[in-house]
C-alpha cells in the first residue's frame, strides 16, 4: 500500500513539475532575449578600474548626495519663502530643479555599474535615458540663456525691471524653455528608433550618450554623428553667443558707471553665473569634441569627462550660489534652523500629553 501511495505520488510530482516548466518557458525565453540580446549595450564606469569600483563609489556617492540635497534645498528655498519670488530666484530655482532631474536620470545606471557591475542596458532603456540626458542638458542650456537675460535687464535697464520681468513673463520663458528640447529632441529620438544597431559594445561612459551610441549603427555613423554636431552646435552655440552677447552689454555697461563701488557691485551679481556657465559648457564643449572628433582619445579620458560633465555642474552650483548670494545663504540658515525647532516643540507637547 505504501509502495502505490509513492508511485502516486511521483507520477503527481512529475506531472505538476512538467506544469511548471510549461508555464515558465515563455518567462524564461523572454529573459534569455533580454540577457543575451545582440541589442543590447555595456555601460562602464572607469574602464580598467573595476576591482576599484567600490572605493571609486564612495566619492562618486558624496557627490551624488551633494548635488541632490543643495538642489533640493535651493529649490525648496526658494518656493517656500515669498521675498524670494522675484524673477531672479524663479531663474535660479529652475536650474536647481534641471540639475537634480539630470542626476537622477544617471543616478541607477551609475551606481548599478558600480555597487552590482549591472552593465548591461536594453536598446530601449539607453534611448530613454539618453533622450532625458540630453534634454535636461538642453534644459540647463536655456536656463542659463534666460538667468543672462535677466542680469542684462537688471543692470542695463534697472527702472523697467519690473515692468519687463513680470510674473507672466517668467511664465512664458519658462514654457519656452521646456517646449524647446521637445521640439528639437522628439524627431531625432524617432529617427534613432528606426535605426538598427550593432549590439554588445561596450561604452565609455556609465550612462548613454548620444555621440558614442551612434557609432554603433549599421547605416553610415558620420553622418548621424554629425547631425547630432550639428544640432549640438546650432542650440549650445546659439546660447553661448546670446551669453556672451549679454555680458558684451552688461560690461559696457558697468564700464559708464564712474562710481568704483558700484561697478563692483554690478559685476558682483553676476559672479554666480559666469561660474554657472564655465561649469557646465566647458565640461559639455569638451566631452562633445572628444567623441566626435578625436576618434583616438583614451576610453578612460572619455569617461573621466562623462563623470565631470554629469556630476560638476549639480553639486557646485548650489554650493556657488549658496555661498556668493547672501540672500539663498540667510533663507537657507533659516529653514534649517526651522527645522531643528520643531524637535524640541514636539518633545515638549509630547511631555505635556503623557
């Protein structure tokens, strides 16, 4: 009897194992495409340096949790005190705002690669992240143009300052400013969807970055490179003249003002941006010419410059503006300060209650 009770009992272990492996064969199949397929890519941090990623992570760690929380409290800041409400600081939030959005875009792909070397990234996944990389740098691009814009009309025409910088008109610059990567950045994100490429490589950087992901395709990449050039050059190089064309004005400006004190004073409130703009496009100008035209820079100079160009603009920004303006620093001190009283007011209606 208990001979046939186990016979039974392995022909329904049999039979409900066959079952199982029914079911997860398709779940198994689809994996298996998505592990091995030849359209995928390998994302690498510091090529040659990977028994060192764990160490390498502790900086990289740091800096990610400084650009996060100095933009997110300039960001904060700036929303919850009304005397900030001025065109400047609505300027200003908005870059805080662009630069915590593009670390967080590289944020899982970077550490992934170094805590848990999950290098490899789907076809689909690299188009989204690069599309969102480069319209967050785009992003920080305008936001830039329109932060020049504002210190010309605060220094060259201060009387109507008020009048040409209305809320409304933040308003409009604003939407102009997130409209513009949707317009330029959506026709080539299709164009790249119908594009086929050769899978397997391995990149330079830990994210996907338009300009090394081209040389993969099968079509001809010089010219799908240059066209990203290009586009880079017509909207980043358009932005810069526009700066530079600003700050020509603004110094003519400054230089009619026969008072010294108030020539240092002008100059002094435009301190945060020029810093602003050599920390982003120097990065950005440098990481461009590399791939596209020094076809034989070293893969380690390559995502040294990813790294510096993802990461130098979002931590030193806050740190610049919240040390050079003293307004963002007092509005800062007082929130947390704000916020370390509201320990002692809960313990003590806490104590009142028990």
């Amino acid at each position: 009897m208990t001979n046939k009770m186990y016979a039974i009992y392995i022909k329904n272990l049999n039979y409900f194992s066959f079952l199982i492996v029914q079911c997860l064969q398709p779940t198994m199949a689809i994996f298996n495409n998505t592990t091995s397929s030849s359209s995928n890519f390998l994302l690498t941090a510091f090529p040659g340096l990977e028994c060192a990623h764990v160490w390498i992570s502790i900086p990289v760690c740091c800096l990610y949790t400084i650009a996060l929380l100095g933009n997110s409290m300039i960001f904060l800041v700036i929303i919850t005190k009304r005397r900030l409400h001025k065109p400047m600081y609505y300027f200003l939030s908005m870059l805080a705002a662009v630069d915590l959005c593009l670390t967080i875009t590289t944020l899982p792909t970077v550490l992934g690669v170094l805590w848990f070397h999950a290098r490899e990234i789907s076809f689909k996944a690299c188009v989204i992240q690069m599309f969102f990389v480069h319209a967050f740098s785009l992003l920080e691009s305008s936001v830039l143009v329109a932060m020049a814009f504002d210190r010309f009309v605060a220094i060259c025409n201060p009387l109507n300052y008020a009048t040409i910088l209305t809320d409304r008109m933040v308003l409009v610059i604003g939407l102009v400013i997130c409209i513009r990567p949707a317009v330029f950045l959506l026709p080539l994100l299709v164009a790249i969807n119908t594009v086929s490429f050769h899978g397997g490589h391995e990149l330079s950087h830990p994210f996907c970055y338009h300009p090394e992901v081209i040389k993969y395709t099968y079509s001809k990449p010089w010219i799908s490179s240059f066209w990203g050039l290009f586009l880079q050059l017509y909207l980043n190089g358009t932005d810069v003249l526009f700066i530079l064309f600003s700050y020509v004005l603004i110094l003519r400006t400054v230089l009619g003002i026969v008072a010294r004190k108030k020539q240092q004073k002008a100059l002094s409130t435009c301190v945060c941006h020029i810093c602003a703009v050599t920390v982003f496009y120097v990065p950005l100008i440098s990481l461009s010419l590399a791939h596209r035209l020094f076809h034989s820079t070293p893969r380690v100079l390559c995502s040294t410059l990813a790294n510096i160009y993802l990461l130098l603009p979002p931590v030193l920004n806050p740190i610049i503006y919240s040390l050079k303006t003293k307004t963002i620093r007092q509005a800062m001190f007082q929130l947390l300060q704000s916020k370390g009283s509201w320990g002692p007011n809960v313990r003590g209606l806490r104590g009142r209650w028990d």
